[in-house]
C-alpha cells in the first residue's frame, strides 16, 4: 500500500518466442471546466480531439530488433543526468533472450522498497497452486460455550455484511463463519483466537510502528479482518495494532456475545470443526496485493510459501522460502539481504539485477508457471499504483499503456520493476533502483524508465 506519510512501500505480456504487447487505450475529456484566472467564473475549453483505440492483444515478431547497448545508453543519458535519481542501480533486458543490454552498478544492493513483492508474488507462483486458498474456521473448545476462531493465515476475512462489497475480491465473511456456528446448535459464552498458525515477531526489523497508524501495515497475525484495518471501507483507514484479537471480537458481535469474553489462546486448539470459510484464489490475491501494494498481503502470502516449502510461517521463514524457490529455479538471488517480504523494511537490500531476473523469467520461454506474474504489474496511467504515473507528456514519453512495472517508494527511495515494448516492438524488462533521491526523484525514475518506450535503439 501507498503509505499516507513519506515514508511509503508502494502499488506486455510475454510468452516464450511470441512476446505480446497490449495495445494502449486513451481517454479522452471532451469539455474541461477550469476557474477563471481572476478567480471570478469559469471558462470553458475548446473540446479536445478526440482519440480512437483498437484495444487488442497484438503479436510482437521475434525478429523485431534488439536495442544496442550504446544506443540505449545514449538515448538514457539526459535522464540518467537528473540528480534527483540520487544513487541508481539498474538494468535492462531483452525478454526473450535474457541478454543484458545495459546495467548500472547491477549488483549493489540497494533498499528495494515495495519492488520485493515481485520476488514473493513470483515464489508464490512457483510453490503454490493459482487456486489455492486459505481456510478460517471456527472450533468447540473442550470447555462448555467456549468457541475458537483458528486464524489460516487470511487477513481477507471482511466484516461485511451479506450485499456490502468487501475490501478484498471474494473474501470471505465473518457472518458466514457465525451462521454456521448457530448451526451447529452451540450456545457460544466465549471466544477465543486461535493465532498459533504463524510464529515469531509480528513486526519486522526495520518497520516503524508509526505505518500502523499511518495505514501501511498491521502486526501479521494469523487472523485478521479486512487486512487489519480499523474503518475497511475507507482508503486511508489506519491498521489495527491488535488484528486478531478484534477478528475474535467481530466474530462475537456477530454472535451476540459480550467482547470482554473474546481472548487470545494460550496455545493451538483442536476441537470439533464449527465452521470454516475460505479465502479467494491465490491468483486473485496476488493480483490485488501487486496492484495495490498491500503489505500486510504480501507478509501473509509469503508464509503461505513458508508453509508449502516446510519453513516456519514467521518473517525469517518466509524470507528463506521466498529466496529458496526462486534459487531452485535458477533465478540469481546471490546478495539478497530481505528482513520481510513486502519491502517496507528499511534494512531490506536487493540488487537490480535480481529484480530483472525476476522479471525476465516471467517475460521469457523458460519457466511459463511465472507468466500470471506480468499480468499483476501495474499499468503506467492505467492501474493501480501507476494509475496517476506516466500521464506528464514531457515525462511519460507515450509510456503511458505500453509499461507495466512494480512501484516501490520510501524515504529518499524509488523503484520500478517492469517490461515495455520499445518503439522498434522489442519487449524489454528492466530494474531501477534509486536511493537518497531528491525531491522529484519519482517523476525523474518515472522520464528514464518512459526512454525505453520511444528508443528505437535496435
């Protein structure tokens, strides 16, 4: 998610020999109304023309031509000369043949901020099925009345009620997990959460607990409601500093049971199954966190990598699964140094170069299990948390439809990771990482990724 506070971790398709590019669409405002200059009135603008669009998937040749690295660093070097970037490390690739066309200080590692998603979208691609989901149940205690809410490790689970829009895609209900409680016939006195499912600290090293209440990220505990967040249907609501605990207590309200009743386990609980919902698929999860950011997502999918790679569903854990999966898939992650998995920890460190890999392998012919990954990116003035990027004429360069990538923004740091088809339609990836930029370091990592649509360097 897009921090309110600056301190925040952000939100083509190529397959094998036959890289696709998605055509781009214009929207057009027919009629502005804009306030006189003297403030008094309004004037109206003569309409724009309007624009035409042929949206399509359309075939890119695999004989369209390969940049030449001089040519490409040549056409970068005005905005490679903006001091607003601060310290970069990039790369750039040709999808289809893995080859290197330019690279910047490639491996030093450099605060990746919310571009470590793609390596846990990616590992989750690679170890766990699209389908997959992930179940919330209810248990009976052995002790008369006492329910137990047994957190999956799905912070999805929305309050909303049946009709209301939840937060999240096909999430499932606490309302659905207490009707079938009634069902059941148990005259429930007293609930109790069951958080055992994941282990370790809630926060990671390098979090700041001022991103709770700034909206960023929420402790990750094995059950929550609507990603932790205290008012679910407002953008920057806060995150709750007790998640699993206000699950218990939403889960009673829907009971008619007292709150001052609801209570953490003091350790894993096995009972009689009461009830049980289930997340939404894996791909459709993957999806919103990319598009979004979302952290506390990101931290939970990744345990759930930890879970199918044997690992301890805790940061570290996740961490090593993560890394691992992508490791046996001979995807360079040599130099990662990650303390969680959703790259708002300021001691995470990643290099260019493995964010490129990431990419390419999704781009290119060897591993086609990663191709959902490009469809996840966002799209520049399109989606997500490129929605409002790439639209300035003079920045976008026309990227705006043809570039899709991977945002990360903190303090004095900006990333992209992405694909574009470049003006000759060769589909390229590239990796950009900015640290200790300058105050327009955003829109100037935004001018050097735009090059790489209008270079015809082939």
């Amino acid at each position: 998610m897009q921090p309110t506070r600056w301190r925040h971790s952000s939100a083509h398709l190529g397959i094998a020999a036959a890289v696709l590019a998605l055509a781009a669409a214009v929207v057009v405002i027919a009629v502005v109304v804009l306030p006189d200059e003297s403030g008094a009135g309004a004037r109206v603008v003569s309409p724009a023309p309007v624009a035409t669009a042929k949206p399509g998937v359309v075939p890119v040749s695999d004989d369209a031509p390969v940049p030449v690295g001089s040519a490409l660093a040549a056409a970068m070097a005005q905005a490679l000369a903006d001091p607003n970037l601060g310290r970069l490390t990039g790369r750039i690739t040709d999808a289809l043949s893995g080859k290197a066309l330019w690279t910047q200080q490639e491996d030093l590692p450099m605060q990746p901020a919310s571009t470590n998603k793609v390596l846990t979208a990616a590992a989750a691609l690679l170890a766990l099925d699209q389908g997959a989901r992930v179940t919330t149940r209810v248990t009976a205690s052995d002790q008369p009345g006492v329910v137990v809410l047994v957190g999956g490790g799905d912070p999805t689970l929305s309050t909303a009620e049946v009709g209301q829009d939840t937060w999240y895609r096909e999430a499932a209900r606490i309302s659905d997990l207490a009707e079938q409680v009634r069902r059941s016939g148990v005259s429930v006195t007293e609930v109790q959460v069951d958080t055992s499912a994941f282990t370790g600290p809630t926060m990671a090293q390098g979090w700041d607990a001022e991103d709770i209440e700034g909206g960023d990220i929420a402790p990750i505990e094995a059950v929550m409601v609507d990603g932790g967040r205290v008012q679910p249907t407002t953008v920057e609501s806060r995150r709750s500093t007790t998640p699993a605990l206000d699950a218990g207590k939403a889960l009673a309200a829907e009971l008619g049971v007292d709150p001052d009743n609801v209570s953490i386990a003091s350790s894993s609980v096995t009972g009689r199954e009461l009830g049980a919902v289930r997340s939404a698929p894996l791909v459709v999860r993957l999806g919103e966190m990319m598009n979004a950011s979302d952290n506390v997502m990101a931290e939970s999918i990744a345990r759930e990598v930890a879970a199918a790679m044997g690992r301890p569903r805790s940061f570290a854990g996740a961490v090593d699964a993560v890394t691992n999966r992508l490791a046996t898939a001979h995807i360079a992650v040599s130099g990662a140094n990650l303390q969680d998995s959703s790259g708002l920890s300021v001691d995470d460190r990643l290099s260019a170069r493995t964010l490129d890999a990431v990419v390419q392998a999704a781009a290119g012919p060897d591993l086609p299990e990663l191709r959902p990954l490009l469809d996840m990116l966002p799209v520049a003035g399109g989606s997500g948390t490129l929605s409002e990027r790439f639209l300035n004429p003079k920045t976008g360069r026309g990227a705006a439809g043809w570039l899709r990538a991977k945002t990360g923004s903190l303090t004095r740091t900006n990333a992209l990771a992405g694909i574009v088809t470049d003006r000759d339609q060769r589909v390229l990836t590239f990796a950009f990482i900015s640290n200790d930029a300058g105050p327009t370091g955003r829109t100037a990592i935004d001018a050097l990724a735009a090059v790489l649509r209008t270079c015809g360097c082939g």
